[in-house]
C-alpha cells in the first residue's frame, strides 16, 4: 500500500510485482533503458571527446562491485515503472570526485531541511534509515504534478484495475475448482441411517460412475431412490471484461501487446521509444550531469548522455539506407556496424568521406580563390577533378 505522510513518498510493498500483467508491462520497459549507453562527453569550442576521463568511464561501465551499468540501469526502471520516483546514491572519494553509484530501494524516502539545505531521509526494509543531502542523489521521477520534490505515486490509479485482476483470477480459479463439486444427488424415499445412506452412495459411484464399472455410463434405479443430475452453473468471467482492463493496465504503462510480446514492426519501435523510452533518457542525462559535475566542470563543456540504439530493431532495408550517413560522416563505419550487432573494426571510429563529397568540397576552394590572374588554371583544376574523381588529392591529403 502506498501511503502518504507529509511532504513524503513511500514504495509499494512489492505485491503488485508479482502480477504477470504488471511485470510484463515493466520488463520490455526496464530492457529498454538498461540498453541505453552512458558515455562522458566534452565539447570545447570545436573539439568533441567522448569518455575522456577514465575515472568516469570506469564510473558509468562498473557503478559499484555488485553490478554493471546495465544492470543498474534495469533496477532502476523497474522502480521508477512502480512507484514513479528512483533514487541512486552517488559515493564521492576524499577529493570529492564520483567513485560509485548504488540504486536506493527505499520503502519511504522524507524531505528534510538542515540550514536551508535539502536533504532525504530513507527508510529501508529492515527498519533502518538514512539521511544524504538531495545534491548527492540523483532522482529520476515521473508524473510529477502535486509534490515539490517527488512524482506521484500510481497507487490510486493502479489499484482499482489490480483488484478487479485479481477478483477476476480467483474467480476463475473458484469456477474451475467448482466445477468438481456433486454432479448427481440421490434422494432415498425411505429413512435411512447415516452409514447406510453413504454406503448405498459409494455403491452407486462403484457401480456406474468408475471407468473399471461393465456399466460404466449407463446409470439404474429403483423405486426407493431418485437419481437427479446437478449442472454446474459457475460465473467465468467475461474474456471482454479481461481484455479491458488489461488494455487499462497498458495503458497506465505507456505500452501495449504488440510491445509486451515482442512482436513490434520497426514503426511501433519507434514510436514506444519516442513516448516513453526517450523522455526518460533525458531526464537521466540532465540528472547525471547536474549531479556528477560541478558548474565549472559543466562550464568545460563536460556532461553524461546516454545514447540510444533504438536502429537495432529497424529493418534490414533501414540499416542499409543508413551507408549514405556513412558516406557524408554523419556516422562512422563502427556505429554503422552497431546496427547489425557487429563487432568494432580498426579506424571505424573515424568518419568518412565519399570522393565525390571531397571533389565537391575541392571546387568550392578553388572557386573561393579564382581571381583573373589564375582563371585559366583554376579552369584546368577543376576539370582535371571532375575526370579524376578527386582521387589523387584524396589520396595526397
């Protein structure tokens, strides 16, 4: 149950994990972000480096001993999918830098103030609590409306739809169950003492309803008792009333069947990535850097992205259509190769350019530096390029 006292946000007791509709909801949900790669950039001016400092590469691929960057990543969705608020712990060393991240699986997290700064108060399954200031955790949250500090809680949304879940699988449950109960009832017409009803009863199931009976499926009887067939009447559930509320619980998760059983063309992908995958990629981008970096480290141009490679889903004809984004460098040949689940090459993380681009970029500068002196030969330039395909001064640069 989720309560609520305060300005505070408690967990869910787990029961609703152990739903199949909910965890099937969540595990496509939470695969999807664990894939997301998280890479240190710096841009200053014109230079570009990715993971420059090994301390943070370290930090983003081995969070903290027990788990890798992708596993972390997964527990941390499965908590923001049920309690729309995840909480990761960042352990700086005595210098001040980030050396670890643990992910917080508080069952209450409390806002408190300690001279005019933030800080939360954790409570933990065995009873113990934890107080760190608010700027060393990072908190991703979801439906954030009411609450200054933390989303709001699925609790009320997500509960009616559960109950009537589980009403309807014990329903089921009872129905088949019910089903076994007495299917023929026996009325002597004369007083009989307890013993001697059931041992003319056992003799009757004996006699016609064991498969081992000569007369098994054909019934007799005489004028002293009345053989009457019970029908079993049970409510099932309607499979339309299922279906609905299940289509309510996808949407309360932002996903639908075709996502839950994988079987998504390339256009679904894209648009369950857009809503729901990419909105939570850039919260965590914004929180990483904000949390790991201080402003004048922001100020380098230092920040955390986390990259998505949703084109491994795409198609076959998407993939390769992607080789003129490769041609123009707008790629490199080993983010290509990503796409098909390839391994890296040597120099693939170097951009490429199609001859014909550099024939184009060639003539635009020797046009840029035609005066009437040198016409004749800028002439003779641009002609000898065309023939040449500009191989020659690709090959000479």
């Amino acid at each position: 149950m989720i309560t609520e006292t305060g300005n505070g946000f408690a967990a869910w007791n787990g029961a609703v994990y152990e739903s199949d509709i909910v965890r099937s909801c969540i595990r496509p949900y939470a695969k999807a972000i664990g894939k997301l790669q998280a890479k240190h950039v710096r841009r200053l001016n014109q230079n570009v480096s990715v993971n420059p400092d090994p301390y943070m590469r370290f930090l983003l691929e081995e969070p903290n001993p027990y788990m890798g960057g992708h596993t972390m990543l997964e527990k941390v969705a499965t908590q923001l999918a049920l309690n729309n608020n995840a909480f990761i712990l960042i352990v700086r060393d005595g210098n001040g830098f980030p050396e670890q991240l643990y992910p917080v699986p508080a069952i209450m997290a409390e806002t408190k103030y300690v001279d005019q700064e933030l800080y939360l108060k954790f409570t933990f399954l065995n009873g113990k609590n934890m107080t760190v200031p608010y700027s060393q955790v990072i908190h991703i949250r979801n439906d954030f409306n009411d609450n200054d500090i933390f989303g709001e809680s699925p609790y009320k949304a997500l509960s009616p739809l559960m109950e009537v879940v589980t009403t309807t699988d014990q329903g089921i449950v009872k129905a088949i169950k019910n089903s076994g109960v007495i299917r023929w009832l026996l009325t002597f017409n004369t007083p009989m003492r307890p013993e001697d009803l059931q041992k003319n009863v056992q003799q009757f199931v004996d006699n016609y309803m064991s498969v081992s009976s000569p007369t098994f499926g054909a019934a007799g009887a005489d004028s002293k008792a009345n053989v009457t067939r019970i029908e079993p009447k049970d409510y099932v559930p309607n499979a339309l009333l299922q279906n609905s509320t299940k289509e309510r619980i996808y949407a309360l998760f932002n996903t639908n069947d075709k996502i839950v059983h994988s079987n998504y063309t390339e256009d679904e992908w894209n648009s369950y990535f857009e809503a729901v995958i990419e909105p939570v990629a850039t919260q965590m981008t914004e929180e990483y850097t904000r949390k790991l970096f201080t402003r004048r480290e922001r100020g380098f141009g230092n920040g955390i992205y986390f990259d998505a490679a949703n084109l491994q889903c795409a198609s076959l004809t998407t993939k390769l259509a992607l080789q003129a984004m490769v041609d123009r460098g707008a790629l490199t040949p080993n983010e290509w190769r990503e796409t098909f689940n390839l391994a890296p090459v040597a120099d693939g993380d170097k951009p490429l350019r199609r001859l014909d681009t550099q024939t184009v970029n060639e003539i635009h500068k020797l046009l840029n530096h035609m005066d009437l002196n040198n016409a004749e030969k800028t002439r003779r330039d641009i002609l000898q390029l065309l023939k040449t395909g500009g191989e020659e001064n690709f090959k000479a640069d």
